[in-house]
C-alpha cells in the first residue's frame, strides 16, 4: 500500500468534455481513479473534476494513468502566480 | 487607468455601441473582486444579458450587482472578496465603471475607468496566500466557458513556459477558444532576458507591458546634489537626515546580507532617524521595520517605480553609485527624499524591462508576446481594507492604488478585445485577436533587452480605434488549431482534445507552425546557408465589400521578400483571399534574427504583419 502522504496533486487531463447529457464527469473519473489506485479509496485521491480531474496519485499511479486510452496527458498540479 | 486609456486615443467621448457593450461579459480570473467598489456600481445598468448562464456564489458578504454579474471561488479561498487588490485592480483597468478625481495621494489624477465601462464582469477567484492552483485554474475556465462569458482576462502566469498539453492556462483558454472566447494573457515579469515569455500557445493574446507618456518619478537630495530616481513615494519627508549604510547599521548580519537590509539584519537603534542605504528594493521592508526615516535603495528596474511603504527612492546604479560615494566621502553625510511626482514621458511607450521576451521557447515559429499595452505605475481600483503594502507599519488604505505589471498590461488588452467584441458580436477568438495585432502601433526597438524588437512588443502597441476597424483578419478555425496540435501529438489524442473525428494531416502534408493563420508571420532558417522559405496566408476582408489591397515589404538588407499575388481584390464583405510570402536569404549567423514587415493597404486600413526570420540550429 502507497502512503497517501507519497501522493502528489496531479492534473489527468481527458480533452473536450463528451456532449452525452448522461455523462457524469465525475463517475468517470472515479472509474479511471478506481482502476489504479492500491491501498486507498479512489474518493479520497479525487480532487475536483473538470474536462479533466485533479487527483493525489503516486508515480507509479500516474504512470498506469497516462498509458490509459481515454487521457490526454498528466502532469504535476503548479502554483501560478499574479503578475 | 487615469491616463492609458486616453494615451492609446480610447477617449469618453470614442464610438460606442452602449446596448452591445453592456450585453459583453468579460470574465476576470484573478484573486477576487472588492464588490464595494465605485468602480462596480450598476447605476445605470439593466438586468444581465440573456445569454449569462452563471451564478453569484461568492461566499459570505458578497453581493453581485448589476455590473458584477458573476462570482465564484475555489479552494483555498473562502470567499471572491479580493483580499489581495491585484483582481479588483485588473477588472477595474478591462471593465471598470468612470469614476472621476481619482488619484493615490496626488498622484496619477483624473477620470479611472475600464476600456468598456458598460460591460458586465464575472470575478472568478483562483489566487490563494500562496498562488493559484493548476486545478483551480482548470475548473474556473470550465465554469467560466458554462457561464456564457465572451472574453476571459488571465493576469497570471508560471514561472517558466510550459508545453500545451501541461499548461493550464493553455488548455482552458483552448477549449474556450473553441465557443467563442478569447482569452487575453499577461507575458509575464521575466524579462528582459530571451526566451522568458510564459504565455505561448496560438489560441490565446499573450501581453506585453510599455510604459505611458506619463511617469513617476521622485528624488534624492544628497549635499547638493539631487538624484532623480523612481518610486511611488507618497510620503512627506520634512528636512534632511542622517545617512547610513546598511552594512554599517547591522551588528548580527554578515556584510552582504546586511548591505542588501535583509530582514531582521538592521539595528533599530542604528537607523532611528536616519535615512538607510540598501542595496536592493526590498530592503526598504526591514528599514521601515527598524523604524528608519527613509530609504534610498538600488532599483534594478529603473524603468519601472516600486510602492514604497515609507520614505523611498530607488536609483538606477549610477546614481546609487553616487550616493554610496557621497555617504563614504562625507564627514556627516545628509538626506532628503522628495515625494513622488509625475512628469511627461515623450519616449512612450517602450517596452519595460521586466516584461517577458521571446522567442517561444515551445513553438518558436509563433511570435509571441503578441502584442503590448500599458503596465507600469496603471491606477485603478483597490479594496479599501486592503494595505497599500505589505509593509508592517503602513496604515495606508485607498480606494485606487498603483501597480505595475504585465497584470496590468494584460486586464487593458482585454478591454480592446471587449470593445471589439462590442462592434463586431460574430467575430472568432482568432479574428478579434487578428484585429488587435494589425493594427497595433509600430514601436521602437528598446535599448533595456539582450533581445529587443519583436520579441518585446510582438507585433507593436494596442490601438483599439483601429482595432475595430482592421479592413481585413487573419482567421484561424479550430480545425487549424488542430493541424497545429497534430504536429506534436499522435491522432488519438487531438481527437480526445477536439472531441471529434479529426483527422491528421499525412507526414508529408503536415507542415509546420509557420503555416498556421497567424497575423504575425516568422519562418525559422538554418544558420550560415541558403534559404528559401514560402508562407501561405489567408485574409479575410471584413472592411468594405469591394475594396482592393496593395502589399507592402518593409526593405531589409539580409533577406529578399515577395509577396504573390501583390493585389488583392474583394467584391464582398468575409471574402477569404490568399497569398504566398517567400523569404530569400542566406548566410544568417546562429542565434540571429531579422525583422520587416508586410503591410496590406487600401489607402484606408493598413493591415501590418510583422515578419521575423530566425537562425537557429
């Protein structure tokens, strides 16, 4: 098992949100989350959602991620600055 | 904002459309918004446009009104109250409401007002003690894209450029771009060094900062000499006082430390009374801590005037040479420093140093920044609960604070796009964006950068009388975005990102940066050989239905340049026409660069393209 304190805030991000009016960002996310994450409910990994979501991942985690089909990439969550 | 707006000729008295300006939202991710402000009234303003589709969830003690439409938050923030004063100021500067007699103690006086005042603003707050959030970022621009907002402002920036696919502001400006939504960007402080420019992806207006005809300045007064520096320095300084030495006022500091008043090195028993020299901006903090008269400090950014928390001067180092000389030579060594005051500038605008350069360091064939706008010593609104400083004995509040930035150059960009938007509800991200770079003011090639020109002002200074009326655009689609991302990325993943069943070009038909339909033009070249480079462009005609082109080359001695066809002649109003421009040259060294231009005229519009050739092995 991973500790969650080895997790960093990752963006996995997944393109154009689909038009589908059942879609649900959401339980998509947590389905992709659920399908990597050891030692850890995939709740408490997710973040927020977006067209995209915001989770605690370990690198071995973010690996698994970015092989999948349906992600566009995944990088580190930044700190942005006022300019 | 008190003198921007009219220095770029957008006056009170400019064409306005008032129904089609107040049904523009502009949407302003920043650090919040004081809703209090004078700058936010809504006298005079209907209900929202029908096409708003957001919400006022601000928190506790905030209200929108009829001007801020919108408001939202997100984690680590409880609230959209601007705790900061950076978003009140830049919301104010793209969308502010006139508000007469503004000044910050005597400084910058007149009328503060946003480039549409009539516009509505959605302050959507992102920026926490520590800075803004890849996520937060992320999930404003998907909440700001549902809301229904036709212009997005985005004073914020990373510390180095990033790659598309990992920038955030990237990605949501593109889904953005794709209903509709320019967003404006700030360049970046980095400059003046190459290659510091953090706003890099085609889809989005990435701003550079120049300075106004009108600037701040204040002065040291050392025996009988006086030293002209630049601070904003609204304090009253009665007399002359002791001058000292940071190095010489610090008994727990090491020499370099205490020579640069780092914090916790200066003796409050040694700079009582005395007016301290440190050899670094920030020092004036711990002078103001130790309880100092005064500060005449080393300014780095001599073209740009700090907020001081207390009597300040910043000198360029010439003349921080000369007081450090004076105070050594002296037997009993005096100081004044005078309040700040404003004077004419006649070399306006010029590029500051601090703004970030080129080239683009992820697709060095796109120019960027794209364009320049105000961003030094800007007025505009600030919460009045909000210290002018963060210096711990400034008990200063004011409702119009000065900043510099290119967060400020950025919120005024915005503004030009609104207004553009304003005439023209129809045109694409791509065409209003178009519209602001033909027709943008030459400017000179600045002295205060390794790497001048283009790569300062991309394509010259905001002219936003012109930009409504730019004869014709270079429009770019989201399919040739597309193109564009397909030379980095395999097909599955542009499709995930277009949503669609779009297709990649084959190898040999995919081309380069260079061929996207961008309104500034750069080929990148081989050093020390020949070259032969051929660019194809699209214009659209969005002047008068039947008018006819001529093009010009700005001569250059390095290259050949031909444009085909030389004429262009429309007969209808979103006539597309095309052309091919070659560049001919050789023999041009590694590294190096050179510029003209191409300018399509009618007599009436001219219709300017920078065309930047760069070396580069």
């Amino acid at each position: 098992a991973i500790d969650h304190e080895d997790r960093k805030v990752h963006i996995v991000y997944l393109g154009s949100l689909p038009d589908d009016e059942e879609y649900s960002p959401r339980s998509h996310h947590l389905d992709i989350l659920q399908r990597v994450v050891d030692g850890s409910s995939a709740e408490n990994c997710l973040i927020r959602s977006f067209n995209g979501f915001a989770a605690k991942l370990s690198d071995q985690e973010k690996e698994k991620i970015a092989n999948m089909e349906e992600v566009v990439s995944v990088f580190p969550s930044r700190t942005f600055q006022l300019q | 904002t008190t003198r921007s707006w009219d220095f770029m000729g957008l006056k009170l008295s400019s064409p306005r459309k008032a129904t089609a300006e107040s049904n523009v939202i502009v949407a302003v991710i920043d650090s919040g918004i004081d809703p209090d402000s004078e700058s936010f009234r809504d006298e005079g303003f209907g209900a929202a446009p029908m096409k708003w589709k957001g919400v006022c969830e601000g928190g506790e003690n905030f209200s929108c009104n009829n001007k801020i439409i919108g408001a939202r938050f997100y984690e680590p923030a409880e609230s959209a109250r601007d705790e900061d004063g950076h978003g009140t100021h830049t919301a104010s500067t793209a969308a502010g409401n006139e508000v007469r007699d503004v000044s910050f103690y005597g400084l910058e006086p007149g009328t503060a007002r946003g480039g549409v005042p009539s516009a509505r603003i959605a302050a959507y707050k992102v920026s926490g003690a520590t800075g803004c959030s890849s996520e937060a970022i992320l999930a404003t621009f998907d909440d700001a894209i549902a809301d229904g907002v036709d212009i997005v402002s985005v004073s914020l920036g990373s510390a180095s450029p990033l790659p598309f696919d990992n920038d955030p502001i990237a990605i949501g400006s593109y889904h953005a771009m794709k209903r509709g939504i320019l967003t404006s960007n700030s360049a970046g402080n980095s400059g003046p060094g190459a290659g510091t420019v953090t706003s890099v992806a085609p889809w989005m207006l990435a701003v550079a900062a120049s300075s106004r005809d009108r600037r701040i300045i204040d002065k040291a007064v050392l025996g009988s000499r006086t030293l002209i520096g630049a601070s904003v320095n609204s304090f009253i300084l009665k007399g002359s006082f002791p001058l000292i030495y940071g190095k010489d006022a610090s008994s727990n500091c090491p020499e370099y430390y205490a020579r640069t008043c780092a914090d916790g090195c200066l003796d409050s028993n040694s700079v009582r009374n005395k007016i301290v020299l440190c050899d670094r901006p920030a020092g004036f903090y711990e002078a103001d801590r130790a309880g100092a008269r005064g500060v005449i400090f080393y300014n780095p950014i001599p073209d740009d005037a700090s907020l001081v928390p207390m009597p300040a001067v910043g000198l360029r180092s010439e003349d921080y040479n000369v007081a450090i000389s004076y105070m050594n030579s002296t037997k009993d060594p005096q100081a004044s420093i005078s309040k700040s005051e404003n004077i004419k500038d006649p070399a306006a605008p010029e590029v500051v140093s601090f703004s970030s350069r080129g080239p683009n360091q992820i697709l060095p064939e796109i120019i960027k920044p794209d364009v320049t706008g105000p961003g030094v010593t800007i007025i505009a609104a600030y919460p009045s609960d909000v210290p002018v400083t963060s210096g711990s004995r400034d008990t200063r509040r004011v409702k119009y604070n000065i900043l510099s930035g290119t967060s400020m150059s950025c919120p005024h960009a915005t503004g030009v796009a609104a207004y553009v938007k304003e005439f023209h509800p129809d045109w694409s991200p791509s065409a209003i964006k178009s519209a602001l770079m033909t027709t943008a003011w030459p400017m000179n090639h600045t002295t205060n950068s390794s790497c001048p020109g283009e790569f300062a002002y991309g394509s010259g200074h905001i002219n936003p009388l012109k930009a409504i009326d730019p004869g014709l655009v270079y429009d770019a689609s989201a399919e040739d975005y597309i193109k564009l991302l397909c030379l980095d990325m395999d097909e599955a993943r542009v499709r995930l990102i277009s949503g669609d069943n779009s297709t990649c070009p084959t190898a040999s038909e995919q081309g380069s940066a260079k061929d996207l339909n961008y309104p500034s033009i750069s080929a990148i070249v081989t050093p020390m050989t020949r070259f032969t480079v051929t660019i194809r462009r699209r214009v659209t005609n969005v002047g008068l239905a039947n008018s006819t082109y001529k093009a010009e080359i700005m001569p250059n001695s390095q290259v050949e340049i031909k444009v085909e066809p030389q004429v262009l002649s429309f007969k209808s109003v979103n006539e597309e026409k095309t052309f091919d421009l070659t560049i001919v040259g050789r023999g041009l060294p590694d590294g190096s660069h050179m510029s003209s231009s191409l300018v399509w005229s009618d007599g009436t519009h001219k219709v300017k393209s920078p065309v930047l050739v760069q070396s580069l092995s």
